[in-house]
C-alpha cells in the first residue's frame, strides 16, 4: 500500500483539519532562533489554505512533562506562523480544553489557528496504548481529517502521529512527501559517486546508519567525535578526546567490512586538539597518528577536524553526485573549533548532484554558520527520523499513513 497523500482526502473546501507539524524550534528568552521547521511547514498550510480549509496546527515543543510549563509554549511559534503566512494565527491556550474549542470553532474558510503544546497533556507520549489513544479521541473532537506533516517525530509511536492517524481519515503532507522523495533517492539506486559524511560526538548513535549504508555508498568520510573511536580502533592514542572503547570491536568490524566491498572509508589525517574543552583553550593542529604529541600530551582533546582533513574531505564531497551529510564535524558551537564544519558545508553547496543535510544538529550548524537552506538540494527536518529510515527500520507514524 502507498503513503496516503493530499489528494486521497479529497476537497477539503470548509473541513477542519487537524495539521500535525513539527514545529519544534529552539527559543531563546521566549525569541526562536531558528524557525526551520516552521518554514518548511508553508507548503502544506499554503495548500490547505487555499482549499478554504480550516486549520487546527498542533506541535509540540521540547520536553515539558506532560503538564504546562510557560517556557515551552508554542505561542512564539503562532506569532511567527501568522508573520511568515501574512494573515492572523489565532492561539489556543491548551490542547483539548475550552480555548482550543472555542479557538477551532470561530474558524472561518482559509483560517488557522494552533493550540498548544501537545506534550502539556501527559497523553500525548503516555506508553501506554490506551492512554495516548484517550488522547487521541480528544483530539479527533476539534477535526474532521488529519494531515500528518512533522516528519521529525514519525519515528515515534505518539498520540497526535499514530493513534490519531488510525481514527479520522489521515494523510501525508507535503514536507513529508518531500522528505520521503529525497530519502528514497539515497537509498534506492543513489546517482552516483554516492559519499556519507557523518560526524558528531558518538560512534554508537550512528551503528545502523553505518550498517545499513555501507553496502549502497562508494565512500564514507568519518569526522567529529566519532572519529577517535575509529583512531583508536586502527591502534591510535586519543589523548582525552571523547572515546567509545565499547565500540571498538564493532568499528573495526566495520573497517573490515567497507575494505571487504571496495567502499572508501575516509578518516581524518589531523585534528585541532585542545587543552580543554573551552572557546577559548589554547589549541593546536596534530597529525591524525600523533594526537599526544603535542604540548598537551594525553591531556590534550580533539574539537575539531584538521585543515588537511577538511580539504580532503571537501574535495571527495565536491566531486560526488550524491551526498548526505550527517553530524557536526566539530565543537561548531566555539568559533576556534568550527573550520572543519564549515568546510563541510561549503564543499555540499558546490555539489552539482543531491546534496542532503540531515537534520538535527547538522541543520542547526550550517544555518548558524551563515549559509541558506537554498544552497542545499535538501535540509530535513528530521535528524532522528532521517536516520532511523537510512537504518531501514519500520517508521510507526509513516506505516499508519500506507507507507510500506
């Protein structure tokens, strides 16, 4: 059976539809500091809008609890919708309750308006199943269809993704449409050359991924801090970078896998060690074999990528056709320790091909380090989802919209 789309839902002129975003966005002091997700969900809301459809936007945002808490109300997320649409969002101080109601019952064709914070109710990610599809019933009341469009949490078996898909007609939006296409395109006969680069602090958090890629990829460039893991493995002192000794094993494994089918696996040859883990630690440049030598010694640790590293890796990136990219290759928060995440992101704008960033902190990065989502073929907005579909496991809140 095929992802339910749009279109299965037929004219939805007049009907309330309940549109699951995923429009959990970092705030600052009650400010968004990157409003991503809130951008990609236009498509579909432009869509509906123009059907005359009226629309209930629900979310949630961070971890609350299950129980209010005015540090993660989505109003700043209402306000910025109603700018980014050019039309009045109206806001609804609680999920179920009485303002929600009311807020959905003065909707006109074409109107929008958001409740709040799903997580505010316990329901929302409750283990048990009847509880969540308690929760469920309560929403189906404010809609007659729901479009599931927040593809960052189809990876979770929650109230307002699964259960409530399962009890009022359902679809998928368009971001996840999109989403889908473009996973599809790096896993199911990529163009290539096809190259992986993946970083971040842990080896661990990237084992499926690793596992499931390193059949279909040419090249797979290991940066961040998983990457003193896969030093270690081939015999190299760490100093104190970060180190998953549990994983040893498993990476040389893997080493033994990629040289076993011809796939290039791509380590670092220098780092940026640090005397600490600080923006303004004294730091220096050290071979990738030789990351004690320094006046550090084994005091030292890895933040960053060396300059002979990034330009190696920005030349494998430029001259594939298919990349995704997934994970910082530093500490890019700290200036001293962004470079080689930067060049990361530079190499996949000059990619002529389908260049992806994954999500997650990998987004977070290149729109904090300047760059403009256009310069990429494909940002999504799902760094756990994007990486639990390349793992190839069953989605929960994608098979209940048809998707096998």
């Amino acid at each position: 059976m095929a992802l339910r789309t749009l279109e299965s839902l037929g004219s939805l002129a007049g009907a309330r539809v309940i549109v699951r975003c995923d429009l959990n966005v970092p705030l600052k002091d009650g400010v968004i500091t990157d409003d991503g997700r809130v951008r990609a969900s236009l498509p579909t809301l432009n869509a509906l809008i123009n059907q005359g459809a009226r629309l209930v936007v629900c979310s949630h945002l961070g971890r609350p609890d299950g129980a209010p808490d005015p540090k993660y109300s989505l109003e700043p997320v209402a306000q910025r919708l109603s700018e980014l649409l050019g039309k009045p969002v109206a806001f609804a101080r609680d999920t179920v309750g009485e303002s929600a109601h009311d807020a959905v019952a003065s909707l006109e064709d074409g109107d929008v308006a958001v409740i709040e914070n799903l997580r505010f109710n316990a329901g929302e990610t409750a283990k048990d199943d009847a509880t969540r599809a308690a929760f469920a019933a309560e929403l189906a009341a404010l809609g007659d269809v729901l479009v599931s469009d927040g593809f960052g949490v189809v990876h979770r078996k929650q109230a307002s993704v699964y259960e409530l898909a399962q009890q009022i007609p359902s679809a998928a939006g368009l971001l996840i449409e999109q989403e889908l296409d473009v996973l599809d395109r790096l896993t199911e006969n990529p163009e290539r050359p096809y190259t992986v680069v993946l970083g971040g602090s842990k080896v661990s958090d990237k084992l499926g991924v690793i596992e499931h890629l390193l059949p279909r990829v040419d090249r797979l460039l290991v940066g961040g801090g998983m990457m003193f893991t896969f030093l270690a493995a081939e015999g190299h002192k760490v100093g104190s970078s970060l180190l998953e000794a549990d994983q040893l094993d498993t990476v040389r494994r893997y080493i033994a896998t990629a040289r076993e089918r011809g796939v290039e696996l791509v380590l670092p040859v220098d780092a940026v060690v640090a005397a600490s883990f600080s923006a303004d630690a004294e730091h220096v440049v050290a071979d990738a074999t030789a990351l004690e030598d320094t006046p550090f010694g084994a005091s030292g640790l890895g933040l960053d990528i060396g300059p002979a590293t990034s330009a190696q890796f920005a030349e494998h990136i430029r001259t594939s056709t298919t990349v995704f990219w997934n994970g910082p290759m530093g500490v890019f928060e700290m200036p001293a320790f962004e470079a080689g995440t930067r060049a990361i992101a530079e190499a996949l704008t000059e990619v002529t091909g389908l260049s992806v960033v994954g999500g997650g902190d990998s987004a977070a990065a290149v729109r904090q380090l300047g760059f403009a989502d256009s310069q990429f073929g494909h940002i999504s907005t799902g760094g756990g989802a994007s990486l639990e579909f390349l793992e190839g496991k069953k989605l929960p809140g994608l098979e209940v919209l048809g998707w096998q």
